[in-house]
C-alpha cells in the first residue's frame, strides 16, 4: 500500500497530530540555535527493512538509529477514502522503486529526496484526482439541477393548470347555477299554468253539471208551462162550447158565473204568470250571463292553453338542451378531474424521484467532500512527513531520542516497565537528552519542557 512505510500501525489521529506539533517544534529550534548537522552514513546509517516495517526504533549506545518508518502520522487507507483506481495509478506512478528491500541498504539524500519527489508527485496527482473528480462533480450537479429546475417549472405549470381548471369549474358551476334557476323557474311557471289549467277544467266540468241542472229545470218548467197552456186552451174550449149553446140555456147567472170563472181565470193567469216571471226570470238571465261569461272564459281559457303550450314547447326544447349541456359539462368536469388527479400524481411521482436523486447527489457531495477532506489531510499529514524528515536528517540523535521516548510512552501507559508514573519518567527523559547530547547542544534540552505537554498526552 502507499505510504505504508511512512504509517506505524494503530496509530490515531490525535497522537499523530501531537507527534507532528513537536516534530515542527524541532525543526525550528533546529533552524534558530545552531548549525545543520550532516549526516554520516558510516556512523549513523538510516536503514528501511522490510522485516520490520512497523516498529518502533531502537537506541544504541553509538547514537546510530535504526528506523523501520519515520512518524506516527494516521493516514487513511486507500480502502478508506474509497476512490477507484487510486492505488494503482500510485502504485504505477511509484513503479520501478523500491519502497522495501530483501537486505538493509543505507539511503543517503539523494534517495530521500527521491523518495519525497514521489511522494510529492503522488499528492500532486492526487490533488489533480481530487480537481478532476470536483469538475466531473460539478458536472453530473449540473443536468441534475437543469432537471431540478425543470420539474419546478413543470410543477409551477400544473399548478397554474390547476388553478385555470378551477377557474373553469367554477365558471361551468356557475353556468349550471343559473341554468338550474332558470329550469326551476320555467318548471315552477309550467306548474302553475298546469294548476290553472286544471282549476279551469274543473270549472268547465261544474259549469257543464250546472249547465244540465239548469237545462233539465227549464225543461221541467217547459213542460209545466205546456201543461198549464194545455189546461188554458182546454178550459177555453169548454167555455167556447158552452157559449156556443143556446140561448135559451142562457141565463143571467150562467152568463154572470162564467164572467166571474173568466175573470178569475184570466186573473189567475195573470198571478201564475207574473209568479213564474218573477220567480224564473231572475235566474234565467242570472244563467244565460252565467253561461254567456262560461262561453267567454272558456274560449279566453283555450286560447291561453294554446298560448302556454306555444311557449311549453321551446321551453321543453331548451330544458332538453340545457338538460344534455349539463350532462356534457359534467363529463367534461370528470375527465378534467381525471386528468388532474393523473397529473398530479405523476408531477408527485416526478417530484419523488427528482427528491430521491437530489438526495443521491447530496449523499455523493457528502461522500466527496468526505474524501476531498481525507485528501487534504493526507497531503497535510504528507508536508509534515517531509518537514519531519528533513529533521531527522539534519538531528539524527535527537530523533532517535524521540523514537526512544514513542516506544517507551504507551510501555509506560501500560504499566509494563517499573516506572511509577510520568512524573518520574521527566527527570529520566531530560537524563538521556543530556547523556545523548553533547555541551554544545545543551540549549535543545529546553526544547524538552516545550513538548512535555504531547508526553502528557503519550500517557
């Protein structure tokens, strides 16, 4: 893996941080008391092996470092950061080197240099890896938000859609409103003249009852009359028939009877007559006007029947009409309501799917911007490996004294060596800086004080 002879393992991110502080604490210390040290190669030779990739580095006592790799930086595995292909364009990019070797070989600065050229390289195409996978980002963000934007104007669409079919239905209730008002109003006018037409046909049929009634009373009197003229003319024959007797039947008292009987007759005629005049005559013009007015409102009655069915007829014709408009608006309202509920599912259905890609998308930002991260600290960590380097180069005891100080932390921290507690490790840390320093660079002992703090945390 790449990297893996710069990475002890079950290193945390925490103690390489602190690790890294004090490394660049060092270098400036280095860089401000005194002059560069050059490496020997004969006496102090900075050996890689591959047996023992991953162990802490041993103190001899002829200030010679043995190191199998240099910090404890925590850098992310390439399994971790989780972009495809990356391991083997280093591993291309780093062919041909040789990272780990079957034998020790002393490096000297060329090959360091070489080595940290690689690396840089290798952060270099990372970074380009890193632009190159912002820019497809960006572009695979780009037709999803045109799609974003395209289902909101869609969605804006159906709902303007929506709000001009309400405006329709509305227009086609108020439509039907008003064609209800009128149908109820011409069926309530048909009611009536119905219910008059009615009414006026009972009365024709009582009129027609009276009518009989009256007709079989006249014919009543009729005949009375007839038989009282029958009776009349019979009397006059009888006193015609005794006028024309002899004389000599003829007497005073005859003649004085028969003009007291002609009188009389004459008289009650007279009565009989003024009687039936008075009581018949009243109600005969009373029933001629009656039937006079009957004739009358019986023809005004047709004629308006006539006239209320003139205008029944294209009131019909336009009930049936509004009758099949209504029923064609009603399906029209049910088909536009079939095809609402079909657009809005499917706008929902679009607005799901476009909500589920958006989230996609974000979940990819996330994931990127997660590696972009892992990538900056990975060359972070890759800039302070080379500062931390350079150090040990120039100072090789006193990395080798840290080594001795990283190894003996956690043995400490574990309780495997006899030492009490950190307060008694101090005094024997600043011991072996003297012991492994000479006079002149006594000065870097106070550098000691300074990282006590990341020693506090080593525990």
């Amino acid at each position: 893996m790449p990297y893996a002879w710069l990475m002890p393992p079950n290193s945390g991110l925490k103690e390489s941080v602190s690790i890294v502080h004090c490394s660049l604490l060092f270098r400036e210390a280095m860089a401000d008391d005194g002059p560069s040290l050059e490496l020997d190669n004969e006496e102090a030779p900075l050996e890689l092996k591959a047996e023992d990739a991953g162990t802490l580095p041993d103190l001899d006592g002829e200030d010679t470092i043995e190191m199998q790799y240099i910090g404890d930086i925590a850098v992310p595995s390439w399994q971790d950061t989780g972009i495809p292909g990356s391991p083997v364009e280093i591993q291309e990019a780093l062919a041909g080197q040789e990272l780990f070797t079957a034998e020790p070989q002393p490096l000297s600065m060329e090959d360091l240099d070489k080595r940290f050229q690689d690396c840089i390289e290798a952060v270099e195409k990372l970074e380009q890896e890193r632009d190159q996978l912002i820019q497809e980002l960006m572009h695979l963000r780009e037709p999803a938000l045109e799609e974003i934007k395209q289902a909101h104007e869609e969605i804006l669409e159906a709902y303007r859609l929506h709000a001009k079919v309400e405006l329709e239905r509305d227009s086609l209730r108020d439509e039907i409103r008003q064609v209800k008002r009128k149908l109820f109003r011409v069926t309530r006018e048909c009611v009536a003249c119905q219910y008059q037409l009615e009414t006026r046909r009972h009365d024709v049929a009582q009129y027609a009852v009276y009518k009989e009634e009256l007709e079989s009373r006249v014919s009543q009197l009729s005949e009375e009359l007839a038989q009282l003229r029958e009776t009349c003319e019979r009397e006059k024959e009888q006193f015609r028939e005794r006028l024309r007797a002899p004389r000599r039947r003829r007497d005073s008292s005859y003649l004085q009877e028969t003009r007291r009987l002609s009188m009389e007759f004459e008289s009650f005629v007279a009565e009989s007559r003024h009687d039936l005049e008075e009581q018949y005559e009243p109600k005969l013009m009373r029933l001629l006007e009656r039937r006079e007015n009957s004739r009358k409102a019986l023809q005004n009655m047709q004629g308006e029947i006539h006239r209320l069915k003139e205008r029944l007829r294209p009131l019909q014709g336009e009930v049936s009409k509004l009758l099949l408009q209504n029923r064609n608006l009603e399906e029209q309202i049910l088909l536009i309501k079939q095809k609402r509920d079909e657009e809005v599912l499917q706008y929902k259905e679009q607005v799901e799917e476009m909500e589920e890609r958006l989230r996609e998308l974000k979940n990819g930002v996330q994931l990127q911007q997660k590696k972009n991260q892992e990538l900056e600290e990975l060359r972070a960590a890759s800039g302070e490996e080379k500062g931390r380097v350079k150090t040990r180069v120039k100072y090789p005891h006193i990395l080798a004294l840290w080594g001795s100080v990283c190894s003996t932390a956690p043995t400490l921290a574990r309780g495997d060596t006899g030492i009490a507690n950190k307060q008694s490790f101090l005094p024997l840390l600043r011991f072996s800086f003297q012991s492994q320093l000479s006079p002149a660079r006594s000065s870097y002992v106070q550098w000691l004080f300074i990282l006590e703090p990341e020693i506090h945390e080593a525990f």
